[in-house]
C-alpha cells in the first residue's frame, strides 16, 4: 500500500535554487540586508506573474528561494531576466550595495510531502540537491546546471526546439559534497548580458571518492593526506604557469595531459606555430603529447553544437624553410595537410617578417612563442621545445616545453584575440598568406 501510494506521488521537475551573494554580511546595515532581498523577490514575482504564474511550487526562505517549474523554459528565462534587471538596478549603487546572486538549476523526478511549512506539498529527490549544491559552488552572478539538466535542453537543442546551448559551457567535472561520483556541471553565460563563466572554487575532499574504491580503511587517511600534498605541489605549480615571468616547463607527458584538459573543456581552438609541418606532426600527434587527437575530438563536439567559428592554423616560418620541410618530409607533411583538410580546419603559411607589423601593436604576445586561444575560455602561449640530455639514456635525450596560461579576463587573453582576428582578416582577403592545402603540397613536391 505505501509503495502505491509512493508511486503515485512521484512527479518531474525543473528545479529554480537562487540565493543573494552576502545577504547577511555584517558590514551592511540591516536596511540594506533587507532591500536586496526585497528586490530580487519583486524581479522573480514579477517574471511569474506576467508568465501566468507557470510554477508548481515556491519556497522563499530568507535570502534563498527554491522555485519548480514543468518546464526548463521559464527555469532558464528566470535566470536571464534576473540578471538583466539586476544589472540595470546595480549601475545605480556601490559595490556593497549592489545585488549579486547565484542561481542552480537543475531536472529529475521528486517526491511530494507535507513540510509542515508551506501550503502545497514540498518536492523532495535527488537531483533537487544536485540542484542545491551546485548553486552553494556558484560564484557571484554564475548560473549553474547539472549534467541531467543539461542533456535533456541539449536534446531538444538538436532539434531545433530551443537555442539555449549557444550559451551553456562545460565547467569539467567536480565531487559535490556526500557525493562519491564526479559530476558534470555546465554554465549558463553570455558575454555582457548575464552568467559568470569563470572556473568554480572546491574544496579538496577526495576521502569520498577513495571509499568508493573499496580501498582498506587503514590505508584512506594516509593515502588522502599523500594525494592533497600532491594536489597543492600541482597548484602551485599551476600559479607558475600563469605568472607572465616565469610560466611552467615539463615534460611531453604533462603536456599531452595539458591538452587534453584544454580541448576537453574549451571549444572554438585557434592557433599559430613557428614549427614546420613535418616537426609539427611528429611531435604534436605522438603519444603521449596526442594534440591533434584532443583537438579532433574537440571539433566534433563542436560540430555537434553547430558552432559558428572557423577553425584556423597559421604556420610561421620562412617560405624556404616550408618548402624544404614538405620535399624532406613528405610523407608526414601529406599527412599533416590531410588532417587539416578532413577535420576542416584552414592551414596558412605566413612569413615572419609578415606579422612583425601586427605583434607590435600587442606587446603581451612575445614574438617566436607558439600560441593556442580558446575562445571565451584561456590563451596558452609555448615556447621552442628544449633538449636536455638524459642521464639515464643519453641517446634519448628529455624534451621540455615552457607554457604559459592566462585566462579570459586577462590583457594577454584580449590581445592575442585581436592578433588572431587580424590574422584571419589577412587570411580571407589573401594579404601575405599562402593556404596549405593538397593543391599546396603538390605544387612544392612535383
């Protein structure tokens, strides 16, 4: 009898979780407290009611608010409209005084129950804490959705029922707390109208995902305490290779992984290179270093989200040096040229002297460094590949690389995006660029 009636009961939802950023900071007098949760009440109500009020359930509880909704529609056009008004009411104020809020939204079934509290039954399930948590991760003005959210609105996206995915980025994965399995998060944004994309903050808490692996109990603690010095040896590391005086020198092995973890989570890749085509393939298509393995599968994602950008590569060396490259190499040039060609990315030779004009004008960018930028997400700048010898095999000699990375808020992220885009301009109007294609390559070798 109890599990008819449980069945009966359960239901589907999207979940709408919102909180005021520093509601309850000591620093602000009650008045304000009060004003800026007052305010967001009026901005949400206001959304519902000319929506014919599409919720099933509204709980406001101090600075937080749960709203359920049928459909992800209103969850989605409810994060907007809070930010636009928000953004229009906070031009008005001081820092302090301005209104900042993190929104989770979130999709799965839930079961209904008397709180005690609110007139109608309360929702309770899973993926409404999922919901809940990743809001308590989001920064200031982010808006967050969970994986589960996220593939049923990119479902109906490739069905042209919605175009929100133009707008969701992938922030990796994370362990939310009482959690044993990462999950996958995705962030709402669009440049200057709302969201926040930057990278969210978490606590190191790896104890969770160690017992899930059934490891003895005597070894856990131990075995985290190992892996979280590790972790802060990593970070630290990391602050180098954002710091423009130092960056980060390692291994093909760190590489490959760097790789990966960009191409995973960036999307629209472009790039320029000082090393020839043959060097260019025998390096960056072995194992473990496998770049144009990330970048390939990066490209059918975004083939998938029918992305809008082209893909460009610009080779910079000498002419001579190119056509030299190709006749000594061919069989790895060919092959470099093909997989531009089938994964359509557009392949450019631009000499030297011919950019010199251009990095001028954008002093962050150091001539005769190598740089990858992923739109609307980081720049990497790399150095030549250095040799040092190998004590332990002399006839394989160690090969390191010097990065650096700087993400989307950062002068060198900005004007490397305008070095690109004149670069690109050069490109589609056949100024002091030379397309390497099939037709390229067998003008050089016959």
């Amino acid at each position: 009898m109890y599990k008819d009636n449980l069945e009966r009961n359960i239901d589907e939802g999207w979940y709408f979780f919102i909180d005021v950023v520093g509601a309850s900071n000591p620093n602000l007098s009650m008045f304000y407290q009060l004003e800026k949760i007052k305010k967001l009440k009026d901005i949400i109500l206001s959304f519902l009611n000319i929506h014919n009020n599409p919720e099933i359930y509204k709980s406001f509880t101090g600075d937080g608010m749960l709203i359920v909704f049928l459909n992800y529609k209103y969850s989605i056009e409810l994060s907007i409209e809070v930010h636009k008004k928000l953004k229009d009411y906070n031009s008005q104020f001081k820092d302090g005084e301005k209104i900042l809020v993190r929104i989770g939204i979130g999709f799965g079934s839930f079961l209904s129950f008397d709180d005690g509290v609110h007139k109608e039954y309360a929702p309770w399930g899973h993926e409404l804490v999922i919901s809940k948590r990743i809001m308590d991760l989001a920064r200031p003005n982010q808006i967050l959705l969970t994986d589960f959210a996220f593939q049923k609105i990119k479902n109906d996206f490739l069905f042209d029922k919605n175009d929100y995915c133009w707008h969701l980025f992938d922030k990796g994965k994370i362990i939310l707390k009482h959690h044993n399995q990462l999950e996958n998060i995705y962030s709402l944004y669009k440049e200057n109208e709302y969201g926040n994309n930057l990278d969210i903050e978490t606590t190191l808490d790896i104890k969770p995902l160690l017992q899930s692996y059934k490891i003895d109990k005597n070894f856990i603690d131990p075995l985290q305490n190992f892996c979280e010095e590790r972790f802060e040896t990593i970070i630290k590391k990391f602050k180098e290779m954002t710091n423009p005086s130092k960056g980060l020198e390692m291994g093909f092995i760190s590489m490959g992984l760097i790789y990966k973890v960009l191409f995973e989570n960036g999307s629209d890749y472009i790039s320029a290179t000082y090393l020839s085509p043959s060097e260019y393939w025998e390096i960056q298509n072995s194992e473990p270093l496998n770049l144009l393995g990330h970048q390939e599968k990066s490209i059918k994602r975004k083939n998938i989200s029918h992305s809008t950008k082209k893909n460009y590569r610009f080779i910079i060396i000498e002419k001579e040096k190119l056509e030299k490259d190709i006749q000594s190499n061919q069989n790895s040039s060919l092959l470099f040229i093909k997989w531009h060609s089938e994964n359509n990315v557009n392949l450019f030779h631009i000499e030297p002297t011919g950019i010199n004009n251009i990095l001028n004008k954008y002093p962050k960018i150091v001539h005769n460094v190598g740089i990858g930028l992923w739109y609307n997400k980081y720049v990497l700048q790399f150095g030549p590949i250095m040799e040092y010898i190998n004590i332990k095999d002399q006839s394989h000699p160690l090969k390191r690389r010097r990065f650096w990375l700087h993400s989307v808020d950062n002068d060198t992220y900005t004007q490397s995006a305008q070095f690109f885009e004149e670069l690109i301009n050069s490109a589609e109007n056949g100024r002091n660029m030379t397309k390497i294609d099939h037709q390229f390559y067998n003008k050089i070798v016959n």
